[in-house]
C-alpha cells in the first residue's frame, strides 16, 4: 500500500480523472478488482467487466460511499458481441471511455510438444484477441468523441519479455510476447494518426491471486507458487494509478515490475 505523503501526491495527480471512465477488464478479482477499487477511490467512474458480474456488484457494494463509482457489465472479452455491447452500454450511460486497462487474462498450463489445442485457444483468444477487441473499441470511442488524453493500460507479464524457464508456461509466455508487440504496435498507429492517446505495458512477475486455482493449473499450484518471492495485485493497481496520474507530457511505455529477491527469470 501507498504510505501517506505517496497516497497525497498520487490524489493530486489523478484529480483530472475526477468523474470520468474508466473500463477494468477481468475486474472480479485479482489485480481487476485492486485497480477497479483504486479508481473508484480516485473518483473515476469505472465499468467493471467479468463474467463473474457478482464479485463485481459485491465489490461495488463494499466501495459506496468512495468518491467515484463501480458499474458492473457481465461479459467475456474473447467473445466480439459481448465487447460490443459493452461499449454501447457505456456510451449509452456514462458517455464513453476514457481509460482502458486490459487486465483480463488467462493461464492453461500445458507444453508445447503435447498441449491441448483448446487451451492454446483460450489464452489466445483472451490474452490477445480480447485484449486487441477492447482496444479496437476504446480508440474508435476515444476518436469519436475527440478525446486526446485518454490511456490504454495492457496488464502485461515479465513472460512477456523473456523465454520462460517455467515448465508448462510458454504459450501463455508467447500470448503475452504478442501483448508486448501489441502495445507498441498501437503505440505507433496513435501517433501516425495524430492523437496524443497514451499506451502503457505494465508488466509484473508473480503477483498473488487465486489464477492458478480458477485456471485449473495441472502442476502449478498456490502452495508452491507462493512459496516464491511475490507480490501483491495491490501493487499492481498502485502502479496503474502512478501511470495515469503522470503529467500528460510523459508516456511511461513499458513498467516491468518483479517482486523484490527474485532472478532474472520468470
């Protein structure tokens, strides 16, 4: 958690962003539910999308009374029409999108040598393609509405930038390479457009959660994960605030995060 002069500065930073809209991706739970919490705290209007759309209506429920405010959508970012009818909605009540954190994300474990093909897709499908529809939909809103200030967050990994050594790892690792060159890749076309809309990959190493059990990790378990140096989705949601509250001068391209006392390796 922020300390008191760092939660001070961090209110100051993110006053701009007083009532406007926010969308958190696999917000019911996780580093989505942190960072939903901490943008609501902030007083941002933020749409929370899961399939499990009731961990969001009890997290809005815990955070009456914040200065902002939790919407929460059912809907699965892999599925297009799900993501469309998000986007509807929230032009339809709240105006339009100005952040997007692309948070959702999923892990199947599994080698490539004998994987399953339909746990190749499922990461595939969120990790990429839901990841490429959301912001597909935000910088059309964004554009629409002429919107030049607005940020795309991707919730990356550290297995995003290296070959991990991690057994039963590397397709999510290869999913999350293709998010690394994702950002960039819209990074760039933002600005062959004109648009001072910011893009920021921030990548963290292990972060506690309950993934490994709603995943139906085959080895992986909490038990031996957390028995490594870790952090928590907290820190994660801390630093998603830090992005967003920078001047609008500053593009923080890439934010690689690993718990302290870990490798090289993820």
């Amino acid at each position: 958690m922020l300390g008191n002069s760092q939660a001070s500065h961090s209110s100051v930073a993110m006053e701009r962003w007083s009532g406007r809209v926010a969308l958190v991706t696999g917000a019911s739970s996780g580093i989505g539910a942190a960072t939903a919490s901490s943008l609501v705290k902030s007083g941002m209007q933020v749409v929370g999308l899961a399939r499990r759309d009731d961990k969001v209506k009890e997290l809005a429920a815990s955070l009456k009374g914040a200065p902002g405010k939790l919407h929460a959508v059912k809907g699965d970012v892999s599925k297009e029409d799900d993501v469309l009818r998000t986007f509807a909605w929230i032009k339809e009540n709240l105006g339009g999108v100005d952040v997007l954190i692309n948070n959702a994300g999923v892990i199947n474990e599994g080698n490539l040598h004998d994987g399953e093909l339909g746990d190749w897709r499922n990461m595939l499908d969120v990790n990429v393609l839901g990841l490429s529809l959301c912001t597909r939909e935000a910088v059309k809103d964004m554009r629409s509405r002429g919107v030049n200030d607005g940020h795309i967050i991707h919730i990356n990994s550290v297995a995003g930038h290296i070959v991990s050594n991690r057994p039963g790892f590397l397709m999510y690792s290869a999913s999350k390479h293709a998010v690394t060159a994702l950002a960039e890749g819209i990074r760039k076309e933002l600005v062959r457009l004109g648009t001072r809309i910011r893009v920021t990959s921030i990548s963290p190493g292990l972060v506690k959660s309950e993934i490994f059990e709603r995943d139906n990790m085959k080895d992986s378990t909490s038990d031996k994960m957390y028995a490594e140096n870790y952090m928590e989705a907290q820190d994660i949601a801390d630093a998603v605030v830090y992005v967003l509250g920078t001047p609008e001068r500053v593009q923080i391209q890439e934010l690689i995060m690993k718990a302290t006392g870990t490798g090289p390796q993820y």
